[in-house]
C-alpha cells in the first residue's frame, strides 16, 4: 500500500521547522529517521498531508557531546552512533547496549534517538532505557523547554510536546562511577519489537548496600513505568537473594499488558518479574554487589 499525497519540506533550521508546525499545526508530522513514521504511512495508520524533513539539521542536532556532569545527545543521533559511541561505553553504557539491541542495521544505522522518544511507542527502548536514567527531554518551540523524562512520557504514542515543538536534544546525567547497570529485553524474534523490556542502575553504598537503584519497565503498560516502590525496597540495604526476588515481584505489580501475538497478559506479567531479577542480578554484579543469602533466625 502506498501513502496518501502530502506536501513535502526540508527546512534548514530550527525556526523554519517551528513555523512550517504552527502554520499547519495537526496536519503536519516531522520526519527524523522515518522508521517509525514510513511504515504506519504505508499502512495508512497515519496520512499527515505535511511532512517536515529534519535531514538537513543532520549537522545541528547529532552529537554526543560531554559537558561535565552531564551527556547530552542530539535528537538526530542514530541508534548506531549511540551504540558505537566512545564516550557513551565510558560513561553510560546502558545506552550503547539497548542501542544495539534495537531493530536490525538499517533501522539502527537510519533510526534516531529523538524521533523514537517523541514517537513514544510503548514497546519501544529508548524511553526505557532514558527512564533508568533520569534523563530529560529539551524541546523547541515558541521557546526552549527542559522536561523531565518522567513528565515527558504522556501515553501510548503521546507525549508532553506541543503541537509547535520539536525534540532537539536528550540530556542525560552521568552516573556515578562504579555504578551498575543491565538491559534485558526479550523479543519474540531478532529485530522485534520488545514483549518485555528492563533497564536497571544500582550504586554501590557503604559495607555492601544499595546506595540508590533504579527500575524501569516497558511494553506492559500504556508507557514505561519506573518501579518506585520496588527502588525504595533496596536503597539502604545489603542484597540478598530474597530481597531480589520480593523487589521483582513488586516491579512488575503495575504491569497492565494485554494478551496478543507476543503472549498472554498473564505470560508477560511472569516475565516482566523475571527480567527485573536478571537485571538486578546482573546490576549488582557490575557495581561489585555480592548477593548474600538471607539467614533464618
């Protein structure tokens, strides 16, 4: 199936994009990547009768640029630049590694991080992965916003951007060295999108505790959820195998999945709580966490 007509732009600024959106407002869809977009367009899930093409800001807004406490990505760096970068495996490894689990070559060498974000498929890796992160969404429109990742994340296919603005850049707070971290995702074949994905950070504390942890929890709920009650359970304390497991359990409590082609509600449910264990198991290992096993009075 082909798309329906639309009218096609290819503005070479931030400003000319701005406009192009407030002159045609609900009509218009930007194009970042197109991995997203280009299918549902062939499909008519979408028929926009505008398309902004961002390719010519290609050199405005891809980087991964250190700025301190800080790593900020521009909106229009591809899944593949943010899996090979150096400064990314040094600093927040966490990236790199959801990155290279994304989609195949073509959609990683074509895909950004910014149209994924604004896109906010609920199956997708980015939101997950940028919600472990604390991470924060910088837009652009009548003026420049920062938002909070959590606050960013509206619903299903829904985002706090204004109809006028566009992502620009993703900042992400550099974790503490010696930090943690694990990504799972299980897909139902190479490629897929995810039936379950997690993204995990623990800092080390004092004699073997957790200083601080971080759950995050996606394709089994309208948007990716971070696992609050399930982080309280640990910071604090010396894990153990027991804590880990009642910690997954509670991580998974507010998943609401539904039964499709990728499994049953029930089956999804299971095994959210099963890779919020590995990826904890797998977290503290790499911040030097040795799992103890809890002792009977």
């Amino acid at each position: 199936m082909y798309p329906r007509k639309f009218s096609y732009y290819a503005p070479s600024s931030l400003r000319e994009v701005v406009t192009l959106l407030r002159q045609h407002k609900d009509e218009a869809k930007v194009l970042a990547g197109g991995q997203s977009l280009i299918p549902m367009m062939k499909l008519r899930i979408l028929s926009p009768s505008i398309i902004i093409d961002l390719k010519n800001l290609k050199g405005m807004l891809s980087y991964v640029k250190d700025s301190g406490r800080t790593i900020r990505i521009g909106s229009l760096t591809t899944h593949a630049e943010v899996e090979l970068s150096e400064e990314l495996r040094s600093t927040v490894p966490l990236l790199p590694e959801a990155a290279r689990w994304i989609g195949d070559m073509q959609v990683r060498n074509l895909g950004t991080i910014g149209g994924s974000v604004a896109h906010n498929d609920p199956a997708a890796d980015w939101p997950v992965a940028l919600l472990a992160l604390d991470a924060s969404i910088v837009v652009q429109g009548s003026g420049r916003r920062v938002i909070p990742i959590r606050r960013f994340l509206k619903g299903p296919f829904t985002t706090a951007l204004k109809p006028y603005e566009v992502v620009t850049e993703i900042v992400v707070p550099k974790p503490r060295p010696g930090h943690g971290w694990s990504w799972q995702k299980f897909e139902r074949k190479a490629g897929d999108f995810a039936t379950v994905n997690v993204a995990a950070v623990v800092v080390p504390g004092k004699k073997g505790s957790v200083q601080s942890a971080s759950i995050a929890v996606g394709a089994v709920s309208p948007t990716p959820y971070r696992a609050d009650r399930a982080e309280r359970m640990l910071r604090g304390k010396a894990p153990t195998r027991d804590l880990i497991e009642k910690a997954a359990e509670v991580a998974a409590e507010p998943a609401q999945p539904v039964s499709d082609l990728r499994g049953s509600a029930e089956y999804k449910k299971w095994l959210a709580r099963v890779l919020v264990r590995r990826a904890l198991e797998e977290a503290l290992s790499r911040a030097g966490l040795t799992l103890e096993v809890a002792t009977v009075a």
